[in-house]
C-alpha cells in the first residue's frame, strides 16, 4: 500500500463521521509523520505497516472525537471492538447495572407464580360474585315471575275451556 493508498483510505473512513476539520488534521498528521519516518530511513511500505489499517486509526479518531472510547474497548485487527475486563471496570459495571437494571417479567421466578395465584383468586371470585347476584335476581325476580304467569296460564286454560 503507498502513502496516497493510506490516506485515502483513512480519509474515507473518517467522512462523515468526524468534522472536516479532525478528518483534515489527521490527514495530515500522518501525511506528516509518513514523510518524517521516511526521511529518517524507512521506506513507505515499513512505515505503513507499522501504522497498521487505516481504518483502525479512523476508528480510534472517531471514538476519541465522539468521546466513546472507554480503557476497557479494545480494537480487534477485524474492526470490531473486544471488552478488556479488569477490576475497576467489573467495579464499575456492576455499579451501572445496579443503576440501570431493566425489569424482565420471568414466569419462572417467584413473584410471577404468587400473582397468577392471586389472577385465579380474583377470577374465581368474580365469576362466584356473578354467579351469586344472577341466582339472587332470578330468584327474586324470576320465580315470582314465572308463578305469575302459570297462574295466568292455568286461568286461561281454565276460562277456554
């Protein structure tokens, strides 16, 4: 890869996604630091290669400019990002779980077994509640009712006759 390789391809990582201005100054930066190294014996294939991928560098300026990059990110050669664990980090991580622990409703879990308990107490007791208000109004109501009207059934059965 030459030089012009190099950073076009680091300009290309870093647009749109950092100012024109930090794209510009790293550009330059290592247009500078290419031709430094140079002078002082390398060759531009060495310098490059001890640079590395220019979209490891891009990725490295965008985390920096957008204030992401934490000790505990690590760059993988592939482009990915890896967690470095180490004590404070694990201290800090279990402090913001604590901070920000999502609800997960799990049926498994205790509380989940003691509110579908208390859902089928409920239930029963309202259907127990229905069922005992519709005997109450049919039996005051509905048989008195039906008497009512055998008694003008058999009055006029017995009149027709």
């Amino acid at each position: 890869m030459t030089k012009q390789q190099f950073l076009e391809e680091l300009k290309q990582a870093l647009s749109g996604e950092v100012s024109s201005e930090a794209m510009m100054d790293a550009y330059s930066y290592y247009s500078n630091y290419i031709d430094e190294q140079m002078r002082s014996g390398k060759t531009e294939t060495q310098v490059i290669e001890e640079l590395g991928k220019p979209f490891m560098i891009a990725r490295s300026i965008i985390a920096a400019q957008t204030r992401e990059r934490n000790a505990d990110v690590e760059y993988t050669e592939d482009g990915r990002t890896r967690k470095v664990s180490g004590w404070e980090n694990r201290k800090n991580e279990r402090q913001e779980q604590r901070e920000h622990k999502e609800f997960v409703f799990d049926m498994n879990a205790w509380y989940a077994k003691v509110m579908l308990v208390a859902f089928l107490i409920v239930l029963v007791l309202i259907v127990f509640f229905i069922l005992r208000v519709g005997l109450w109004v049919l039996f005051t109501f509905g048989v008195p009712i039906l008497i009512v009207l055998g008694i003008l059934y058999l009055i006029m059965y017995f009149l027709n006759r």
